[in-house]
C-alpha cells in the first residue's frame, strides 16, 4: 500500500485530534447543563430569589393566628354565648405587592392554623360554597331518602377574616432591601366591629451580584 503524499498524514491526524477535543468538549457542556435534583424538607428554609415563598407563608399565618386567637375578643364571645366557639370565615386577602404571591396558599395555611386551634370552627368560603351548593342541589334531586342534605342548614359565620400584603422596595444596583407587610383584620359579622387587627414586617436584604471567576 503506497504512502499517503508528504504532508497529508500529519493534518489528517490534527483533524481527528480536533474532532476528539470537540466531542469531549460537548460532553462536559452538557453533563454541567444537566438538571439536578435534591429533595429537601418542607421545613427547610431555602431562599434562593428573596421573594416571598413557601416558608413566609407559613410562619406569618402561623404566627398571625397565634395571636388573634390569644387576644379577648375570643373569651368575650365564647361567655356571652354560652361557651360556643367562634365560626370563623376567611375572605380575601388582596396582594398588594411588586410581586406575584399565591395568596391561596397564604390562605389555606391560616385555615389550617384556626381549624387545629381548636378554638374556632371555620366555614367554606364563597367559591367553596357554590360548589357544595350545586351538590346539595343535585342530592336533592338525585339522592336516596335519608341520605339528602337539604338546603338552609348552613352554619353562618360569626366574623371574617381578612387581609392585604403589601411590599416596598429599595433598590441600588445589585441590592435590593424588601419589605413585607402583612395585615390581618377581624370583623364582627354582627355590627361591622374590628375585633382584631393583626400586623407582621419581614425585612429582607437580597445581593444579586454577578459571580466572579
């Protein structure tokens, strides 16, 4: 077999030299690119953007219901009406902030709160309860006797529950300080009254500065 021309044979090895770096190159792009993922604890307090998360959400409703269910108006009640708890109904609670919260998650966490107190009883919200209506609705017309739930048994709520979030932002380059305040209200479904006014202040110092190398 005839030698390749003078000069070929070194450029060929050099291409496939460099055909080898390139794929070897792309290999390790593509194993630092790959998706990694940890389970961690729900408990676990993990902030990564500095905004609002999971974990605001629930210490604050924790923290809010702690102490509206510590405060008088709840003692007054139960004497003048023989003992019985409180029926609690949570509305709505306005995001006022730059950010984008689920404040349905915030809610749900405040329900959870009232109902294992133990010291209130919660009823359905509005939107819960058109859809337990239409079933009610449907029951009436297709259940069994006995096993109907007819309508205007419902338990009505004695005060409601509501709130807003608001946020301020103070902003220089990279670094940003965000404030929360959260406000909670009670009001007597009676006569209007605000029986409790509840406030917490998270304050956050957030650094976005680029990583050096």
């Amino acid at each position: 077999m005839a030698n390749p021309p003078a000069g070929q044979r070194p450029q060929a090895i050099n291409r496939g030299a460099l055909k080898t770096l390139w794929v070897l190159l792309l290999a390790v792009a593509l194993s630092a690119c790959a998706t990694k993922v940890e389970r961690i604890d729900t408990e676990e307090v993990r902030d990564l953007s500095g905004s609002w998360n999971d974990t605001d959400s629930r210490l604050v409703s924790e923290e809010m219901i702690r102490d509206v269910l510590s405060r008088p108006w709840i003692n007054r009640y139960t004497r003048s009406h023989g003992g019985k708890p409180p029926v609690v109904i949570v509305g709505e609670v306005r995001n006022l902030s730059h950010e984008h919260i689920n404040v349905n998650t915030f809610v749900a966490d405040m329900e959870r709160a009232l109902i294992n107190s133990g010291n209130v009883e919660v009823v359905a919200s509005s939107t819960e309860r058109g859809e337990v209506r239409g079933e009610r609705k449907d029951q009436d017309l297709h259940a069994r006797e006995g096993t109907r739930n007819v309508m205007g048994e419902e338990v009505g709520a004695d005060f409601m529950l509501k709130g807003t979030i608001n946020t301020i932002i103070d902003a220089e380059g990279k670094k940003q300080v965000k404030f929360y305040q959260v406000d909670l209200t009670l009001i007597s479904m009676a006569d209007n009254r605000k029986v409790w006014v509840g406030q917490k202040k998270i304050k956050k110092f957030v650094d976005k500065r680029s990583l050096r190398f």
